[in-house]
C-alpha cells in the first residue's frame, strides 16, 4: 500500500538521480512552470460556486403557448373566467406559459402580451422596500431608525421604526387624500398632517393594510438621499438593474400600456389625473410581467440587496412585510387600482412563480384566487 510521504518521512528511501537525469527534470519542470504562467487566472467567487449573476437569465420576453398539461388547465381557466391581462408561469426557472388574453387597446385592435405594459398599483410597495434597503446597506438608515427622526409631528413618531413601517404595524392610517398634487414631498407632507393613530406600534396584532407607511418611508428616503422618489427608482431599478420599468408620468405615453377597461366591456376606465399622483411610493409604477418576474429573482439573488432575509423580517402574527405577504418559502403581492390588478405568487428564490397583470378587475371580478391556484398546481405548495 502506498503511504504519503509527508505523513511517514522515515520510510522513505534515500536515492540518487545522473546528471544527465537532472538536467532533463530541471528542463521539464521549467517548461511546466511557463505554461501555468500563461494560462488565463480563474476568477472564482469567495464560495467558490458560480455565483447567481453568472447564471444565464431566462427570456421572459417571448410569448410561450401552454404544452403541458397543468399549464393547458391554467390557460383554459384563465379563459373560461374571462381574464384579460397577460399570465406569466416559471416552474424551476423555466417559461412554461407566458401569453396574453383580451384586448390592451381595443380602439387601435391591440391584443395583450408578454410585453404590455400595466400600472402594478400596490405591487409597487415592494420597490419602495428595496429602496429602504439599499439606504440600510449604505449606512445611511437603520430598520430601528424612529419616525420622529424625519415627521416628529406624527402620533407615536417616538415609537415607531421604519420597521414598523416597513410591516405596517406603525398603528398609523390617513383616512383623507390629497384631491390636487404640487410635488412628492408635498404629497407626503399631506399625508403626515392627515395621519391619526389607530393601535399601538410595534406588533402584528391588530394589523390592518395601511398604505400611508409606504408614502411615509417614501418622505424619508426623499429626505435622507435629497432626491426625488423617480430619481431613486430609475438609478435603482433602470440605471443599475436594467429592468426599464415605467415611471409615472412617462408610462402614460408608453405604447405599449394596455388601457383600462370596465369588467366585460370595451368601455375605458375613467382615471383622474390626482389618483396617479398621489400614489407616491404606494403604486405609480408600471411593468411587464417579466420585468416583475425579473426583479423578485434579482432580489433574491442578491443583486439589488446584499441581505433580503434581512429587508423580509416580520413582525408577526402579522405576515406582511417590504411589499409581500410572506409564508414559509412562499411569498404574494397583490395589487388594485382604477380597472387594474397585479398578482404575484412566488417561491424564495424566485424560481417558481405565477404573475398574472390584469386590465380588467373590479370587487367580483378578480385573478387572485386563480393565481394562487395555479401555484399550488404547479408546486404543491399553498400559497398565502
């Protein structure tokens, strides 16, 4: 048997090579070392596995028919509730259907699809949580950072974190809104005078969805950065990850926008002009299904936070936190606004999910329930 020499020294023989031996072992090892020197240097990550950011990005720009059975049984459900929008399901990081239904734009005969274009209404809180994050990351807030740092004004301002902001468990609402808009900040100033107290902060008990945290912490990252909140979003989610999500005002001249129809009818939505406005930091944002697939898994790979477990915290028994609803290792977003829903149903990590962004909803007509169902159809798993 053979044993390590660096292990059992003593058992090793003592011999002699020839001169003419150790000119040739000289000679070989030499040319060994040249060509390690010329070898490209590999580049491994500290882990030493291939980081996510390596991994090739599947295309969720293409229209991708129903093959399979449970995505044929998605699709002839979508149908059979009359559901307009665009569906998009990724079953372990693979496109198994992305297609549209309806009409995006009945007067010019424009069809929904992979690339319409829908405002995500309260999807978008999740951006917003992002963006607190990042200013976490950077040093220039904290999760324990109190209200009465930035809107001292506010009832138990002294009590109340960003984390608390973050999970809506400030104990907080704003039963008034703003009918007329100047800027953001003067948006959120509006909210904080129309704020009252309604619980205690700092537990879920007692939680109720209150959309007024997210405009607040809207206030105080406009505060903290000395930027406007598009300002933020584009660097963040455009400039640096590339997603090219619209921004309110702009998306409203996108072409590619599907307009807002009543439930079961060609006839427009009538939105006014204040309700975009005032969803400061809430929900003036507009995507496509695969711009929504796209920022979930980049944050939880890590690319737009360096510690997304950290940004998820709850305060439980309240389940809601940074734009989600989170159970286990599955997480939904859900949103509603003037004829529009956005629903989201994703693993952690981000590599099964059902999107599905719709131009036609109202209170009886709506595509959460089938969102959910489809994500237990495809991973056995209950959705929140």
């Amino acid at each position: 048997m053979l044993k390590r020499t660096d292990i059992f020294p003593a058992k090793v023989s003592h011999f002699r090579m020839k001169a003419n031996t150790v000119k040739l072992v000289l000679s070989s090892l030499l040319a060994i070392v040249l060509v390690i020197e010329l070898l490209p240097a590999s580049t491994p990550s500290s882990t030493g596995k291939v980081k996510a950011a390596d991994k090739k990005a599947i295309d969720v720009t293409k229209t991708v028919s129903a093959d399979s059975q449970v995505a044929k049984n998605m699709d002839k459900a979508l149908k059979d509730n009359h559901f307009s929008g665009t569906a998009l399901v990724v079953k372990d990081n693979k496109v198994v259907m992305h297609q549209g239904y309806g009409k995006a734009n009945v007067a010019k005969n424009k069809d929904n699809g992979p690339n319409t274009t829908y405002p995500i209404a309260s999807t978008a809180k999740f951006l917003t949580a992002v963006l607190v994050g990042e200013e976490v990351e950077k040093g220039k807030l904290s999760y324990d950072t109190k209200l009465s740092d930035y809107y001292p004004e506010l009832p138990n301002a002294n009590e109340i974190t960003v984390r608390d902001l973050l999970t809506m468990t400030s104990g907080l609402r704003q039963p008034k809104q703003p009918q007329d808009f100047t800027s953001d900040l003067d948006n959120i100033d509006f909210s904080a005078h129309n704020t009252e107290k309604i619980a205690d902060p700092g537990t879920g008990i007692g939680w109720t969805y209150q959309p007024v945290n997210y405009r607040l912490l809207a206030g105080i990252l406009m505060k903290v950065t000395h930027k406007s909140f598009n300002e933020l979003m584009d660097k963040a989610f455009n400039k640096d990850d590339k997603l090219g999500i619209g921004l309110y005002p702009d998306f409203k001249k996108d072409k590619n926008l599907a307009q807002a129809y009543v439930v079961g009818t060609d006839n427009v939505r009538d939105v006014a002009k204040v309700e975009y406005q005032r969803e400061t930091g809430t929900g003036n944002v507009s995507m496509t299904t695969g711009q929504l697939f796209r920022l979930y898994q980049d944050f939880f790979q890590k690319k737009l936070v360096k510690n997304p477990k950290k940004l998820l915290e709850q305060h439980l028994p309240a389940h809601y936190t940074s734009g989600l609803y989170g159970y286990g290792d599955v997480y939904e977003g859900h949103g509603i606004f003037s004829g529009y829903e956005s629903n989201v149903v994703i693993s952690k990590g981000g590599k099964n999910a059902v999107i599905l962004l719709s131009n036609q909803y109202d209170g009886d007509h709506s595509a959460q329930g089938l969102g959910q169902q489809f994500f237990k159809e495809l991973t056995g798993q209950d959705a929140p």
